[in-house]
C-alpha cells in the first residue's frame, strides 16, 4: 500500500504529503498534495495544530528511506517558482525574491494582455455568428492553466489593475483565472480544471448575443429588461450546443451558475460533482461583480466582497464552504498587496509567513509623512513587539500613484 499516515514528528524533506488530520482551510497550505521541499514547510504545519499527516510512498520518500539518505526532491527550482497566494516557503533573501516577483508580475501583464486579446476574437466572433469558437477557448485555458500553475499570485494580482468598469471579456479572463486557482486549492485533477475553467471562461457568452445595454446590472433595471439579462445562462447554453459542444459538465456549469442558491436548495448533502463546480463559478462570478461594481452598488474591497459572500451564504453549509476557500486561496493580505500601517506608512507585501498569514513580510515604500522610501525598506510584521506596527487597510496601487513591480525591482537593485 502506497499510502502512510505517520506522526508529523516522522515528517521529513522529500516525503510526498496527501493528507492531513484537519481541514485544510486551517492550514496555510493552497496546494494539498505536494512533495515537502524545506523544513519551513513541516515547521507550517506544525504551527497549524497538525499531529498526523498521511504521505504517498510511491510519489516520495518512506520513513525509511528518510532514515537511511537525505532527501533530494529535486523541485522545481525556488528562484523560479513563484509562492502561491498562501506561500509556505521562504527565500533565504529578500533580494530573490524581489527580483522572482517583480518578473513574474511583467509576465502576468503581458501574459493577461495578450489573453485578454485571444477573447475578444472569440466574443466577437459569438456576436458576429451566434457561435463560439470551442476549441479556442480549450486552447486557450489549456495554456492558461500552465501558467496559472506557476504565478498563482502575480496572475491575481494583474487583476487589481484592471479597470472598475471590465469588459465581458476581462470578466470572463477573470472568473477563468480565479476559479483554476482555486480548483488547484480543492486537488482538481488537470482534466477537471480544463473544463472548469472553460465553462468559468464563457459562462457570459450569452451576454454577447443581447444588446449592449443589457450588459450590466443596475439596481433600477426595469422587469423586462432584467428578465432579459436573466435568460443569458440559456442563452449562453443555445450558444454552445448550437456550436457543437457535448461537453456535459461545461454545459451544466453556463446553465447554472447565475443561480447556485436555487441549484443546491434541493441537494441533499454533498452536491454531485457538476452541481460543485457550478458552485464554484458561481461564487467567484459573483465575487468578481462585488469587486468591480457589476451589480449595481459602489465597487468593493476583496475583504468587502467575501465579508458579504460569506453573509450572504452563511446559512448555507455548502456554499459559505466555498466561499472560505475562495477566502483561503486569496488570503489575508496576498503577496502584491498594497497596504497600509496604523503607523502611516505604506508598504508591498513580499513574503506570507508561514502560520502567520496576517504578519507578511513588507517592502516600506512610503514613510509615516508620506515621503518615497528609496531604497524600499524591509519589515518583518511577524517580529514586530507586542502593540507594533501593524497593518490597518489594503490599498489601491493605482489611487495611492505607486508601481508596484518598480518597488519590487527598487529592492532587488
């Protein structure tokens, strides 16, 4: 048997992880099945609370084997991977790790540019012809993934430069993005996030065959104009089956994930696998419309838009689960967040402490007086005394007129 559920005190470097003896929403963990590459990694678990952990043999190292050689995973190099939104590891120093953010954040830029561009063709083409090119959109997603996979938090954080107003495209890019994300947080196999993130992609499509002004909810929208912006998930299903596409979950998932509330009302215990990843969609559509004012109301903080998600489903086991992890996977404070002090000063996040998601590490790039610190100046929060420093907000980089990648490269100089 490939599996071995040990103490956590047997743990070691090279051992292949797959289980732990609590959720792993209480851990600081995104992925849930990996190899340990660093000691700083066990030390996280151990900060959570965790006693027993179960590994895979056949993926990684035995007790014994730990016993008998050191271990060597051979990972993916640390200089170029970047940490997830919920990072474990941390670079020996900061200058790395400044320099591994700030070119992956330009990646991401580039990378979401020119994503952004290979949708509007598919859009257009919908508007032009009533279908959607299919195995454009697969391709797309497929290449996607990869990178996703890699620069987690630089491809959320290219979402906060977005502008309030989006497009159904940038939309679309975004609920794709955020649902891979977190559907590599809950172990989705590759295949299963494929279609995910396709269905998160073009659950809108249908938008793209009402008028224009159609396209976006007000509080003040009249009946039939609502009803009208109501029909777009059948819409968007009559676009896709006219298309071609057989695809059953997708289709379930543009079908259903404008109503998820009424879709698992009737299930009894854990939704079937379509009806969760219509869920999944459906929470981070929503999350998206909060944060850029899509229905209706001012545009929201991330900490406001899951304030209010996970209100709004408190009373709704299922659902406020999803939102926890939609909460887990972002964080409190995401690596490329802008926040500010009690103190006045104003700083990037540029390392996540392990068991400490509240206490990042920071670049200071602005003083209590509101004057550029040039070199920016490194703060650990989690070693700051007891009634220190410690963050009050986050901040729009756009708003407060700083660069978040030029701060990052200001520090790698």
């Amino acid at each position: 048997m490939a599996h071995r559920t040990i103490p956590l005190s047997n743990l070691k470097v090279g051992m292949y992880l797959i289980g732990v003896d609590r959720s792993w929403l209480h851990t600081p963990f995104l992925r849930h099945k990996f190899v340990i590459s660093a000691q700083s990694e066990i030390d996280a678990l151990r900060a959570s609370g965790i006693a027993q952990v179960t590994i895979d043999t056949a993926r990684g190292l035995d007790v014994a084997d730990s016993q008998v050689k050191p271990a060597d995973p051979s990972p993916v190099p640390e200089v170029q991977v970047e940490p997830s939104l919920s990072p474990t590891l941390n670079s020996a120093s900061p200058e790395p790790t400044a320099v591994m953010l700030a070119d992956n954040l330009a990646l991401a830029k580039q990378r979401r540019t020119e994503w952004i561009n290979r949708i509007n063709r598919i859009f257009d083409g919908t508007r032009s012809t009533g279908l959607v090119s299919y195995a454009e959109a697969s391709q797309l997603v497929d290449e996607m993934i990869g990178f996703i996979f890699e620069r987690q938090a630089a491809c959320y954080a290219v979402m906060g430069l977005r502008e309030q107003d989006p497009t159904l495209q940038e939309h679309g890019l975004t609920v794709c993005t955020l649902s891979v994300i977190i559907g590599q947080a809950l172990a989705y196999p590759r295949e299963v996030l494929q279609r995910v993130g396709v269905a998160a992609l073009l659950h809108d499509v249908g938008l793209a065959r009402l008028p224009k002004n159609i396209l976006k909810r007000t509080k003040s929208m009249p009946p039939a104009q609502q009803a009208l912006y109501d029909s777009h998930p059948a819409q968007g299903l009559a676009v896709l089956e006219k298309s071609g596409v057989c695809d059953a979950e997708v289709l379930f998932i543009v079908k259903h994930h404008h109503g998820v509330q009424t879709l698992l009302a009737n299930a009894e215990g854990q939704p079937g696998e379509d009806r969760a990843y219509s869920a999944l969609v459906g929470i981070v559509d929503q999350y998206d419309e909060l944060l850029t004012g899509q229905t209706g109301g001012p545009p929201m903080s991330s900490n406001q838009a899951m304030t209010q998600l996970y209100q709004r489903y408190r009373d709704h086991p299922y659902l406020r689960d999803q939102v926890s992890y939609l909460i887990r996977a972002i964080g409190v404070f995401p690596l490329y967040s802008l926040v500010a002090l009690k103190s006045g000063e104003v700083g990037v996040v540029g390392a996540i402490t392990p068991g400490k998601a509240h206490l990042p590490i920071l670049y200071l790039c602005r003083d209590a007086r509101g004057a550029s610190c040039a070199p920016p100046l490194e703060l650990d929060l989690g070693q700051e005394p007891e009634g220190g420093r410690s963050i009050h907000d986050i901040r729009d980089p756009r708003r407060e007129g700083i660069d978040v990648e030029s701060v990052l490269r200001q520090v790698a100089a």
